[in-house]
C-alpha cells in the first residue's frame, strides 16, 4: 500500500454530534482534509489526553462551545489518497455524542473552523456536508 514519506502510522483524533433544539453543530473546515466542507467538530488527541478530554477541548477550540462528552456513537477510518496514490491522511476517529453545557453561547469559530453554526436538520441539504457527517446524523436520528 502507498503511503506518504512522511506518514508512519494513523493519527488518533475525536469528534462530536452536537444536538441542540433540532440542530447540529457543524464547522466549516478550514484545511485538509475537507477543507471546506462543513462537518461535526474535532480534531487530534493529545499526548496525555483522554478521548472525553480531547473531544471537550477540540469542541471548545473550533466553536467556543462548552460541551459534555457523552458515549461513543461511531469510530471509522478515514483515509485519504492524492491523485498519485499514496496515502495523504490517515486518522482513526472516534465520534461521540455530546451535549452543550452552554447552548446559547455565541459560536466563536477557531483554530482549524472557518466558521460554526448551529443547523437545522432541515438545511442540511443547502450545505456543502461531509459525506461521513450526513451519514452519522442520518444514522443518529434513525435511532
């Protein structure tokens, strides 16, 4: 299997459904990959943090959002190739369902987030969504 030079092994990272009053926090992806697409927030494991830890704090640095981990809803590899074949990304992600402990905050975008928004899952459809999040929220609300 290709792979990139400098990529050894997959990196270990979390997400986040959001769920408030009928809508799902989403962030539109400012770098690869998916840049940007809008898709539920996350990002890497630190060394030393827990998956409810990292989940918390890349929530809090994309939205601003204080949220509370809640149990694990999907893991899944997401691997990427560039046009030559090699493997461009490789994360093990872990996504949870979670609850905002501060749902009325004003969604402040940063770090990897070019922008945060509560949807509706109505207008889902006028976005420009990962496929992986459409996905999991279809799943979600299937029950």
């Amino acid at each position: 299997m290709p792979a990139r030079n400098n990529l050894q092994s997959p990196k270990a990272a979390v997400g986040a459904l959001v769920l408030n009053k009928g809508r799902v926090l989403l962030v539109k992806r400012e770098t690869a990959p998916s840049k940007g697409l809008w898709a539920i927030p996350g990002g890497k494991i630190e060394l030393g943090e827990t998956m409810d830890q990292a989940v918390e704090r890349e929530i809090l640095e994309e939205t601003g959002l204080i949220i509370r981990a809640g149990h694990i809803i999907h893991i899944f590899d997401n691997i990427v190739h560039n046009s030559n074949g090699d493997i461009q990304f490789h994360y093990i992600i872990v996504d949870f369902l979670a609850h905002p402990l501060n749902p009325e905050a004003k969604l402040t975008p940063g770090d990897d987030a070019a922008d945060a928004r509560w949807v509706a899952l109505d207008e889902l459809d006028s976005l420009s969504v990962t496929e992986t999040t459409l996905n999991l929220i279809q799943r979600v609300m299937k029950g």
